[in-house]
C-alpha cells in the first residue's frame, strides 16, 4: 500500500491571509479621498451657458475630427438639457379607433 491515500490535506486557513487574488489583505477605502479640496479662496463655478460659450469657441478653433464630435455632442446635450429643438408628440387624443368586434 501507497503512502499516497495517507497524506493529509493542508488546511486552507494556513500561510498568508489572502482574498485579495493573492496579494495580502489591505484597508478598504479610497487614496484619492483628497479629491475636490483645494485651498482657493474663491471657487467660481461654470455656469451651462459659459460651459457652451468655450465649446463654441474651440469648435471653431479645432480641426480633429474626434474632438469636433466629441464638442458638437456635449453641445446637443446642453440644447436637449435646456429644450430647445425638441418637440413634444400631442397624445391629447385617441391615437385609434375603437375595437369594435364584428356584427355591432
């Protein structure tokens, strides 16, 4: 008889406490925390209108293709986001007639 079928297996819970796909456990929680803190005295927000005013302006200066649709879709969404070009579909009224069965 083999010494094969009398090697008992090694428990799980032994060597370096992983779960982290092999690298060793670390503290949750982002290193970018300090994201958004600044040390400005004054922080001026740009307003939707400005925002479209600078887009205007480098769709005018640029010629990369990818850049110009990339400006000319924030500039649709900014129009869909203030309503302009959109028209509303009138559903007020019935858009079929009646089921009316056969014989009535």
């Amino acid at each position: 008889m083999s010494d094969l079928n009398r090697i008992k297996p090694a428990f799980r819970t032994k060597g370096a406490v992983t779960g982290n796909f092999g690298r060793a456990r670390i503290k949750s929680g982002s290193t970018l925390n300090d994201i958004g803190v600044t040390k400005a005295e004054t922080i001026r927000i740009t307003t939707p209108r400005e925002y479209e005013r600078r887009l205007q302006e480098a769709l005018r200066q640029t010629e990369n293709p990818s850049l110009i649709a990339t400006i000319e879709d924030q500039l649709r969404t900014l129009r869909i986001q203030r309503g302009e070009g959109l028209q509303r579909v009138d559903r007020s009224g019935p858009t079929t007639k009646p089921f009316r069965p056969i014989g009535t």
